[in-house]
C-alpha cells in the first residue's frame, strides 16, 4: 500500500501542475486587471501605475510570470495582497481556523445523523419511518443552501429574533460561549442539513444493495443477530461508496462553503475568497484555489486507502 500511495502522489505532481496553470489563466483571464483597484483612484498617477506593474512583474511575459509564481508557491509563498497589502498566506493561515470549525462541525453532525437514519431506512424499507426520513431527505436534497439559509435568517433572525443572523459573536460584547453557540446554530443547520439529505441518500441506496446479497443471507444462515449482520457486514461494505462522496467533501473542510459563510458573514476561507473576488485581488484568489486543488488530490488519495481498510478483497501494490 505504501508503494501505491508514492506512486499515487507521484502521479498527482504533474496533475497539480497542469491545474495550477489553468488557475493561472482563468484569474488572468478575468477582466479589469491585478492593478484595476488603483486605475480609478485620482491620487494614483500613471507613473505610479507604471512603477507597480514593474514591481508586480506585469511586465513579463505570461510564461515568465507563471513560472515566477509556481517557484512562490514551492517555496510556501502564495504571494502578497494587491487589497490588503499583507501575506496571502497568513490571511489564509486568520480565516483557516473559523472555517476548519464551522465544517469540521458541520460533518461531524452529518454524520451522526445521516449514518443511522440511513441504516434504519434501509434495515424497515416501507416503513414509516422509511417514508418520513426519504421525504425529509428528498426535501433536505433539493433546497440548495442559499435557499435554506435565506429561509433560516427570515424565519429565526427577522420573524422570530431568537437567532443573530450572521458572524460568530456580538460585537463590542464580551466573549460568551452562548452567545457564539446562537451565532454558530444557522450555518451549522444550513450547512448539516443539505449534506445529512445526501448521505442518507446514498447510504440507504447502497445499504439496500449489499443487504440483498448472497453473503449478508449467508451470515444470516449462521445464526448472527439481525443487527450484527446489518453493522459487521452490512454498514461496512455499504459505506465504500460513502467514501468517494466524503473525499470530495472534505476538502471543503480547508477551502470553506462561499455561499454559506459569505450569507451568514462567517469569517472563514470561503467568505476570503469571496471578498477577494469582489476586490480583484488576484494572489489571494490563485492562493486559495491551488490549496483547494491540492486537497481535492490528496483527498482522493485516502478515498483509496481507505477502501482497502474497508474491504479486504482490494489490494494496492
């Protein structure tokens, strides 16, 4: 396995290579310029325009630049904020936290939930409480989050007032850890309850397919209980699939929800990006997306190894 996993990362170099030039080309594709914050600004003059172009190295060729910035980037340097003016990478480094808590949140409860509605969905299949969670799980499904979460604010924040509508805590007042649960509880439910509907989804479906095969009778067969058929052989095999979902999840846990956290004003990657955007500033937005990209292939990386861990039939040499 350790020898898959090198050649694994070996493989993925040129692969991150060949997304960080597209990176490179769609934020120099976008109109207005790194330098189209200060061309409207009177108090700039063209000389200074002229000088900042040659210290940016705007100057250089296209390829000169990428090159420029992908030797940066090996180094640990994602560059420097046109805005902020401060590093990129301890701007990531403010907002990393706050998005590492609010998602690592949001899939923990996910998953409490989503595993064993989907189980029990599967294991009483027509059941009550079948139809009530596959209702729920179809309507959780179909309402994006910037849907629910417009929702959540009109009915908690602007009807009802038991809830802040966005940050993480009251400005101006002391640090309470009740005050910071009111200003989390809103995008933890916006963000739990469209992944709870998805995973139930997919782990009912796949539990209804192992649940039908030869082996899980076969246990049966043996004299085990029904419930340790259902989690020793059922969930186990079952949650293969869940795997790949989760590894295309769970960079989001580094690179943040844009909709969510910029709705709720949490001030996490996701809203950075955002703002950056909105901005132009275009090293923050490169910053973000090649650490995105990154984590999307190492990621992908562990999905593999854990299907082995998951299922003995899978060998990596």
């Amino acid at each position: 396995m350790a020898r898959y996993a090198l050649r694994h990362l070996a493989q993925g170099v040129p692969l991150l290579l060949g997304i960080t030039l597209v990176i490179f080309l769609l934020v120099r594709s976008m109109p207005g310029g790194p330098l189209s914050a200060y061309e409207g600004n009177p108090d700039v003059t063209q000389e200074d325009l002229l000088r900042l172009r040659t210290q940016l190295g705007l100057d250089d060729p296209a390829p000169v630049q990428y090159l420029k910035w992908l030797a940066r980037l090996g180094q640990g340097d994602l560059g420097w904020s046109l805005v902020a003016h401060r590093p990129v990478a301890t701007m990531i480094r403010e907002r990393l936290v706050n998005t590492v808590y609010l998602m690592g949140l949001a899939f923990l409860v996910t998953l409490l939930v989503a595993l064993p509605i989907g189980v029990l969905s599967a294991r009483y299949q027509y059941s009550w409480f079948d139809h009530v969670f596959t209702t729920s799980s179809f309507v959780g499904f179909s309402m994006p989050t910037f849907w629910s979460g417009l929702l959540a604010i009109m009915v908690f924040s602007v009807w009802l007032r038991w809830l802040p509508a966005g940050g993480m805590y009251t400005v101006g007042e002391r640090f309470s850890l009740v005050d910071h649960v009111r200003h989390l509880l809103l995008p933890l439910a916006t963000l739990s309850l469209y992944s709870a509907a998805r995973y139930t989804r997919y782990l009912r479906s796949s539990m209804l397919e192992v649940l039908g095969e030869e082996y899980i009778a076969v246990a049966r067969a043996k004299g085990l209980g029904e419930w340790a058929v259902v989690q020793k052989h059922g969930l186990r095999n079952a949650t293969i699939p869940l795997v790949t979902i989760a590894a295309l999840d769970l960079p989001q846990l580094f690179s943040g929800a844009l909709i969510t956290e910029t709705m709720f004003s949490w001030p996490g990657m996701g809203r950075l990006f955002w703002e950056a955007t909105l901005r132009m500033d275009y090293p923050v937005l490169m910053g973000v997306m090649a650490i995105a990209a990154s984590l999307v292939v190492l990621f992908n990386l562990l999905a593999d190894l854990a299907y082995a861990v998951l299922d003995p039939r899978i060998r990596y040499r």
